[in-house]
C-alpha cells in the first residue's frame, strides 16, 4: 500500500481564514456606541477622545458621534518625536 495518495493530492492545501483587519469607518462617517472603527494588530492607530482599545487592539467607539481621523507628535520616553494617527469620536 503507498504511504501517501497518489495524483492530484497535495499537502499544502491548508490555508488560514483572512482576519479582516482594517478601518471599518472613515472620517466623517456616523457611529454609534460600541461600534468597532479599527481591526489591527499592535498599535497603529491610537485612541483617542471617546474611543477605547480592546483585547486585540480593536479599536471602538464609547460614545456616538463622527469619526475624526488626526495625526499628532508624541514624545517618547527618550525624548524622541514620532508621528502617530489617532481616531476620535465627537
């Protein structure tokens, strides 16, 4: 008996679902509480006013309002600048 199958058969075919990351609302589009605005993995958007982090970085909306996207300088520990994006709801 062979081992393994024979033609046509491979062992490569699994593949991972896609996560769906992203930003799911943009810049002046509406929102309500508890709707997710960001799906990311680590921090590349912050949050900012009236939006709060979740477990997987997901970013989402506490209160209902607009989505504002800015980009502001943040200091480091060392004292150096770096530009980051932070998402606000108003």
């Amino acid at each position: 008996m062979a081992k393994t199958k024979s033609a046509g058969s491979t062992r490569l075919g699994r593949d991972s679902r896609p996560k769906y990351l992203g930003v799911k609302l943009f810049g002046g589009q509406k929102v309500r509480t508890g709707q997710v605005l960001v799906r990311q993995r680590g921090t590349r958007f912050l949050a900012g006013k009236n939006v709060k982090r979740g477990g997987d970085d997901t970013l989402y909306a506490v209160k209902s309002g607009t989505v504002q996207f800015v980009t502001k300088r943040k200091k480091g520990f060392n004292g150096a600048q770096k530009l980051v994006k932070v998402v606000n709801v108003e």
